[in-house]
C-alpha cells in the first residue's frame, strides 16, 4: 500500500498499527507535537451529523501555544459537534493531565472517553456545549466496515502522519442530552506530528466519500512550507487495501464567510457542490460536498484549514471564548 502524488506514484508510508492492533492511543507524542483522532458521521436520511475529535496536544489550543507547546499531554481535549436542522450543539474542554488516561485501547480525557474493544470504537460523551453551556452525553459506537493498516507520511520530512484506520464504518449515536437517536454511515482517522502543523504546511484540503462498491475515495492536498504541494489520492476496497488513482483536475468551492479558501478535486464535467457549511471560524471550515469521484456521483465530507492564519497570531486570542479551559 501506498500514497498516490499528483503523477499517480506511490510516496511513502510509515509505522503500524498499535500494539493492541487498534487507534494508537498510547502513541507517545513529542513536545511540540500532537495526536488527534476524527470521527464523523450522517444519519441515513442526511438530516444529522457527529464529528468527533480528540486531541492530545490540542493543535488547535490557544493554552499551548502560549504554553510553548513544552508538554502535549497538559493539552489534552475532545471536540463534539452535533448538526441538525436546529443547530445542533458544539463542545470543546481543554484539560490538563490530570484528566488524561489512556494505553493501546482506552483514551479517556474527563468524563468522557473513547474505547477499542477489539471490533468496534466505542465513545461515551459527558461535555458541556460552548458558549451556550449545555449538556452533551451519550453514546456513539462505529463499527468499521473497511479498516486500513498503513499509515500515510504527509511530509517530506516524515514529521507528519495520516492514518485512515476505518474509512467506511456503520455508526450508532444515542444520545441523552440533548435527546437524539439515528444510525448512519461515518469515518474515523488517526493524524500525528512532532512539531507544529503551522511550521510544516500554509494549508490543506481533506475529503473522503464513500463509493458504491463498499470502498471510498480519499484526497489530501497539502501545500508544505517548503517544497512542492503534495497530494494524495487514494482508493480504498471493501478489504482495505488502498491504492493510488489518477486525481481529477482541481475544482474551487468558493470561500466561507470567514474567507476561508476551499478547493477540492473533482470529475471532468461535474462541478462539486457545497450541500452544507457544517463549521465556518477564522481558519478552518468543514463542508458536505455533491460531487464525483472515479467515476460516481458521491457525497464527500470535506475540510479546508488555512495555517498561515494561525502562524500570524492574530487567530489565538478568539478560541477562548469556545475553548475554556479547566484545571492546571
């Protein structure tokens, strides 16, 4: 297995799974750096979605930035968002060390925590909603359909790891508060650094859409600080081995209210729409696009980040106000 660059070559791959074959949880992360694992999710009907993400050095923390990223795991988070036509709820706590448990299988930050039993992840959500404070609990279990064993290097350097460990999964959400049950279809990922984001790349585009033949379709479109844009566009079977496909042309999706650019890959002929803005801020948007990938009309979740935002400062003085921080 391997990556697939703009010419339809392989780049490399690095690592493995965990020790327990799941996630990594226990993945040592250096100062300076980072560990978080994605999670999103549709209901059946479309009407509803679940993004999860928990980090380890929260990359994203305007506590470890002026901290000086010394210690990731005095930074530790998990990011819920539930979106329905109502408007759903956002939550982010950032916790000190105290609060981080975590080995092959288990990663606990606060009251909640994420789980690998062996088949299935299975997250238990305790969280308070900023900034209109409200309870977020419940459970959400993801049941891969297809899982993937070879991490993906994102830089030249090596620095920079991407793990799509379950691409295409089934998903069961139940929560409490606020009183919300579906099923749907999701995806659930890995990404690891030892340095800074904002120190390797500007930006990048992110998207994965399922495919009729029970794989999915990747791309990841990366534009390095040094060095030439890199991307990876990869094909993922129904047993998980993943392979490179010939990318389409770039096709733009227009900015975001915070004039975050996007930008995607997409078929000869079939322009790329955008469904739904699910997360517009000052330096990251999160997308449901209709387009078409290999040859399919598809749905694709997609996400854009702009790092030259964070690396000017200008950006870190707002996250407070829907990033509080407890303890330490």
């Amino acid at each position: 297995s391997g990556t697939g660059g703009a010419d339809g070559g392989l780049i490399g791959t690095v690592g493995g799974p965990g020790g327990s074959g799941g996630p990594d949880f226990a993945r040592p992360v250096a100062p300076g750096g980072y560990a978080w694992w994605y999670v999103d999710a549709f209901s059946d009907d479309g009407a509803q979605a679940f993004t999860l993400i928990a980090f380890v050095g929260s990359v994203f923390s305007p506590y470890y930035h002026w901290a000086k990223r010394r210690d990731p795991e005095n930074h530790v988070a998990i990011n819920v968002a539930l979106y329905n036509r109502r408007g759903g709820r956002w939550a982010m706590t950032e916790r000190g060390r105290e609060a981080l448990v975590r080995d092959d299988s288990t990663l606990a930050i606060g009251p909640s925590a994420l789980r690998w039993d062996g088949t299935a992840l299975r997250i238990t959500l305790n969280e308070i909603s900023f900034p209109k404070p409200a309870r977020v609990r419940g459970e959400v279990v993801i049941h891969p359909e297809v899982r993937t064993t070879v991490p993906q290097v994102l830089d030249g350097a090596g620095r920079h790891v991407w793990w799509p460990f379950a691409p295409r999964s089934r998903v069961e959400l139940r929560m409490d508060n606020p009183d919300i049950r579906w099923n749907g279809h999701g995806y659930f990922d890995f990404n690891c650094g030892s340095e800074p984001l904002q120190d390797a790349f500007s930006r990048w585009d992110w998207s994965r859409a399922p495919l009729a033949d029970g794989g999915a379709a990747l791309l990841y479109e990366v534009t390095p600080r040094q060095g030439a844009d890199r991307l990876l566009s990869l094909r993922v079977d129904r047993d998980g081995a993943l392979s490179a496909f010939s990318p389409p042309p770039k096709a733009p999706l227009g900015a975001t209210g915070w004039r975050v650019a996007r930008g995607t890959r997409c078929d000869v002929g079939a322009p790329p729409t955008v469904l739904r803005t699910l997360e517009d801020t000052p330096f990251y948007a999160r997308s449901l696009l209709s387009t078409r990938l290999a040859g399919e009309e598809t749905r694709a979740v997609h996400e854009s980040i702009d790092l030259d935002r964070l690396r000017a400062g200008w950006v870190w003085p707002l996250l407070p106000f829907r990033m509080p921080r407890r303890g330490g």
